[in-house]
C-alpha cells in the first residue's frame, strides 16, 4: 500500500486538528497505509521563522514528504487562512515537494464563515507545490469535535460519516482497497 504523511499544521499542544488527523490516521491504517505523522509544532522555531532550509529536522520534514505517495494536510483555520505555522512549513520545502502527490485538505475552524479556506488559501498554494491530485477537502467544525477528559476524540456523526467519506476517497485516490464498515 502507499506510504502517507499526515501534517498538522496547529502550532497548539492541544489541539484538535491534530487529534482529528491522529484518529483519521487510524482509518488509513485500516485501509492498510503506512501513516507518518508530522505535527509542525513539534520543528524548531527558529528554523521554522529563520527559513534555515539545512536545519537537520527541517530536511527531515522535506525526506518525509519525498517518500510520501499522498499527502493530508490539516490546519486551523485562523482569520480565514491556513495557520502561520503550516505555511512557514510548506515555505522551507522545496518548490516541488507535493509533485505527482495526492492530496487531502483538511481544515478545522469555529465558524462556517471560514469554510472555503481550503480551496481559496489552500489549494492555490498545494497545486504551485506540483500536488499531482488535490482531493476535495473538508472543513469541520470545532463544534463537531469533542475532547474528552482522557484525550479522546469523538466526533459528531454527520461530521465523522463525511470525513470518512473524505479519507476512504483519499484512500481509493492512492490505490487503496475499500474497507467494508470502516469505522470513523
């Protein structure tokens, strides 16, 4: 199966769009994916805000995206783009490092009002990276995701029947076999 890298793009320690990316990681898993997962946060800062490109953890990022055959990225969406951390990410790959990649967009964020983030700040930048297939993305509610007292992540039903639907595309876009009653 295809080899997948899974970015947060949330500079929070607890943040949802990584648990959410976390628990859609498990759903690749299923499909029979191997799932690298990449939280941005954890790079150092000043490599990230000081575009040291020979960083050893930022050409570690860019060896990760190299051996990636698809891609999901998620980020919050903040004052309607994508966060300052995921872009700083993406500036210090080089210019190509999505070419012949599929790509899955994931966003979360409070208000629908923020919901085409991921085609108008988002996809524009993943096409110009040489992405060979952007799926169509998925914006969820903060609402729609709830932390529980343990770390656990549940998810409204509407929103996780939907987001499935989006990974099991993603998984089908890599070559992937459909899983019969794969959970959320």
């Amino acid at each position: 199966m295809a080899t997948v890298l899974s970015v947060s793009g949330s500079p929070s320690a607890t943040s949802r769009t990584a648990r959410l990316l976390r628990h859609l990681d498990a759903r690749l898993e299923r499909h029979g994916h191997e799932v690298i997962p990449l939280d941005a946060r954890t790079l150092p800062a000043t490599a990230l805000l000081g575009a040291d490109f020979a960083h050893p953890a930022i050409a570690e990022a860019a060896a990760l995206f190299a051996r990636a055959d698809g891609v999901v990225i998620g980020t919050p969406i903040y004052k309607a783009a994508y966060s300052g951390l995921l872009k700083s990410l993406l500036d210090l790959l080089p210019q190509y490092a999505l070419e012949g990649k599929t790509v899955l967009p994931l966003a979360t964020g409070g208000t629908l009002a923020h919901v085409l983030a991921i085609d108008y700040a988002l996809r524009p930048v993943l096409g110009s990276m040489g992405a060979g297939h952007i799926l169509q993305g998925w914006f969820t509610l903060d609402k729609d995701l709830e932390v529980g007292p343990d770390g656990a992540l549940t998810i409204a039903p509407g929103s996780a029947e939907a987001l499935g639907q989006a990974v099991d595309r993603f998984s089908l876009a890599l070559g992937g076999t459909p899983v019969l009653a794969a959970t959320g």
